[in-house]
C-alpha cells in the first residue's frame, strides 16, 4: 500500500458515524477488496407491491414534509413513524389521519428507530435524520428486509458507501438516495434535451450548493441539538455535493457508460462563522463548545474527470451572502444549457436562445413524466413540485415492479464525494482516485429509462 492510500485511510475512515462525531478509526480501509459484485442492483426491478407501506424514521424539517407529500399518493399505507420528540410523532399521526392511515409512533428511545424496521408488516423505511444516521439506518433497514429512502448525503465515509452497495446487492432491496434536485422541472427538460441529442456530446458540467444558511445553522431550533452546525465545524470540504451532482451526472450518464475517475478539491478559509460562533457564545453557553473550531472554508471548489475523459465541476458555499444557486450547467458539443443564475437559459451558439425560443422548446420537449404528473406536483409542493415528483415517482416504480431512476451506487458515488474532497483540501488538493462501486458494470449499465412508457399508475390525492 502506497503512501497515497495511507494517508487517505487517516483521513476517511470515520467509523459507523453517530451524532457525537466519533474520532476516526484509522483500519478503515479506502476500498473494499477486489471482488465480483454481488448483484447487480443498477435497472433491478423488485417484485410489485400493490400497497407501499412506510415507515418514516425522522420529523424535522424534510421529514415532516415527507410524511405531508407521502399522504397524497394513492397504493400508500402510513404504517410507523418515529422521532425522538413524542410531539412530533403525535404531530405526523394527526395529520395522516384523514386519509386513513393509523400508524403506530415511535419516540423518545434513541434507539426506538430500530423496532420499526424489525417490523415485518413494511415494505420501505424513509429515512429523514441527521447525515451520521443515514447509513447505519439504511444498512439495518435493509438487513430487516425494507427497501430504503435515505436523505443526503447517504453516507458520510467510503466504507459507509460501501456498507450501503453491499448490504443492497446482498439484501436485493433498493437504497435510494432522495436526490429530489434530479426532479426539478429545468433539470428533468435538460436530461430529456440530452437524451434526444440536443447538446451534442455531453463534455463538461458544473454543478453546486450555494445557499446562505448561517441563519440556519446558528438556530438552536432549526436543526435539532444543532447537528448541521457540528458537521460544519469538524470537517472540511464538499460536505454537501449531491443537489449539484446528482442531475448532472444522470445527464452525463455516470454509472452508465462513465465513471468518474480522480477528483480534485480545494477549499478557502472560514472568514465568517467561527466569529459568529464566539459572538453568540459570549451570551449562550450553548455555542461555547464550537468557539475556536476549525469550521469548513466558505467556498469548496472540487473538479472530477471521468473514465471517458469528461469533466465535472461541483461546489460548495453556506456561509457567503449570495443568491442561491446550483448552477446546473451542461455542455456539450452542439449546445449549452443554464439554470442559474434565474432564469434558466439554453444556447446553441455564442448566444442564449430567446425567451421565446426557450419556452417553445420547454413546450415540445417536456418530460414524460412532467406531463404525466408535473400539475399535480406544483399543487402539492416541495421546493416548487420536485420533491413530490421525486416521491410519486418512487412509489409508482415500487407498485409497477420498476428499477428506481437512483440506485445505490449512486447514493454511494455522489455522497463520496464528500470524504474524497476532505482528503484532497487536507493534502494541498492532490488528486484521489474516485472508488467504482460498481465494480466494472458502468461499462454496460443502461441509462435510466424516462420514457413513462411503463408504469404511471398511481394516484394522487390532492
């Protein structure tokens, strides 16, 4: 083992994480072992389920509204729901009561989230906590026979990653990571421009998440026991890559017929929040515990190259005071295409296309399943109607015996991002090889089918 993998080791191999920031355990390795692949869990379709049945495991902020938008779908069955604040669960219990649901609530026991997925009466646990549970949730979940949804990122370590691949390849239970940026209406029309061939070849793409939120993590409210505001002052790199990634790397086919091969990340200093740290901590011990910590620099800039020789630039930035962005920028050999900054915009050439031309494209080339359900969705909400597409979307192919559009090694190769981009900021940002959790079968890995020409069943109650 060359020096290289060594230090990555040191720096990467976090444990099974938990809310307390456990110290690194410096045996976890960067890989695992050369090995066939279990089974390949890309395009698997698990057997038809009628009625889904969830439980959720998380009531913040993403969670609730994931109980809200899942009590709208037709073939749902709200079976458990679990939290530590019994409020919350009594909460969630009264609000899917009018659609019939009668879940069983789960709470105060920090452990409690473990007898819901022992049930034998669920079909998938949906998994809202804070980023150090989502594996080890994920990983029991599918052990006890649960399809899995899982926040981002799903894992905060390579082994994590790989603890997620092998547990659903071993288990054949999906593991989706629920990318709800890769059902933006903008993303979903880009993707669908792509696979027509409007852009030519798809050569570079940049993806980000810059989004101010100091407000947020200094509120003691905001993410319970202040666990955002603990990863931000521990780590240092891309924390959060995937709202970026995820859309562009279905547009560039990651994972299917490219892989991403080293990345290379570099990141600034914190010029912002350590000194909000010491000024709330001067009137609430509560902040004192973050007062001299090394808190993540404000910009992280991190570059990827892939197997076929394309490129991908992902950042990000919570602490400056800018206007939120993802950037979603694709481009190709024959065209361009922009979200940000508002509004979205496409090219052919040396110009954006007109208002006009825009909207007449969006008009003949809208995505199947924004035709299908995109009305509905806005109705419903969710940062516009993508996180309700992404969960419509998620119980139809569960009900239709169809491959989910994420997979594990999706929810494995953007969240590694994370680690890989802390490794390379703390070695003068050197290049790390990026693991393939696929282990070779992105060669012949077919993209995800977005056609709707199968499924589409499944109702909503608005």
């Amino acid at each position: 083992m060359d020096q290289h993998r060594r230090d990555f080791i040191k720096m990467t191999g976090l444990g099974l994480a938990s809310a307390a920031l456990p110290p690194v355990d410096t045996a976890m390795p960067l890989a695992r072992p050369a090995s066939a692949q279990l089974f390949n869990m890309c395009n698997y379709a698990a057997p038809k389920l009628e009625t889904v049945r969830i439980g959720f495991i998380g009531l913040g902020n993403r969670g609730m509204a994931a109980v809200e938008r899942m009590n709208k779908i037709a073939g749902v069955e709200i079976k458990a729901i679990c939290d530590l604040r019994e409020g919350k669960v009594n909460e969630a219990i009264q609000m899917v009561a009018g659609h019939g649901h009668k879940p069983q609530g789960y709470h105060t026991h920090p452990e409690i989230w473990k007898r819901l997925c022992e049930r034998g009466d669920l079909d998938l646990v949906y998994i809202v906590t804070p980023w150090a549970l989502h594996t080890p949730m994920a990983v029991f979940a599918m052990n006890h026979g649960k399809h899995v949804c899982v926040e981002v990122p799903a894992a905060k370590t390579i082994d994590e990653c790989w603890q997620l691949v092998e547990t659903s390849e071993k288990t054949r239970k999906h593991c989706m990571m629920t990318e709800n940026c890769c059902y933006d209406f903008s993303e979903l029309l880009t993707l669908n421009l792509a696979r027509q061939g409007f852009f030519g070849e798809i050569t570079h793409a940049e993806g980000a998440y810059i989004h101010n939120l100091q407000e947020y993590v200094f509120d003691k409210e905001r993410f319970y026991q202040m666990w955002e505001l603990k990863e931000l002052s521990q780590r240092t790199g891309n924390l959060y890559p995937t709202h970026g990634l995820g859309p562009i790397c279905q547009v560039m086919n990651i994972n299917r017929g490219d892989a991403m091969d080293y990345l290379v990340s570099m990141s600034n200093n914190d010029f912002v929040m350590a000194d909000t740290a010491k000024q709330l901590a001067a009137g609430d011990a509560d902040f004192k515990p973050f007062v001299g910590k090394p808190f993540n620099g404000m910009m992280n800039t991190s570059t990827i190259r892939t197997k076929n020789g394309k490129t991908i630039m992902v950042q990000f930035d919570v602490a400056s005071p800018r206007p939120y962005s993802r950037i979603q920028l694709v481009s190709g050999t024959q065209g361009a295409a922009l979200k940000y900054p508002e509004p979205a915009r496409i090219a052919k050439g040396h110009e954006w296309l007109s208002a006009e031309a825009y909207k007449a494209l969006e008009t003949t080339h809208t995505p199947p399943i924004v035709k299908k359900i995109g009305e509905a969705a806005k109705q419903v909400g969710g940062h516009g109607g993508m996180d309700f597409l992404m969960d419509w979307r998620t119980i139809d192919c569960l009900r239709n015996g169809l491959p989910l559009d994420q997979d594990v090694y999706d929810a494995a190769l953007w969240s590694s991002v994370g680690p890989l981009s802390e490794w390379s900021v703390a070695h003068r940002s050197n290049s790390i090889d990026v693991p393939d959790f696929t282990r070779g079968s992105w060669k012949t890995n077919a993209p995800i089918d977005i056609s709707m020409e199968k499924g589409g069943t499944t109702g909503v109650r608005l």
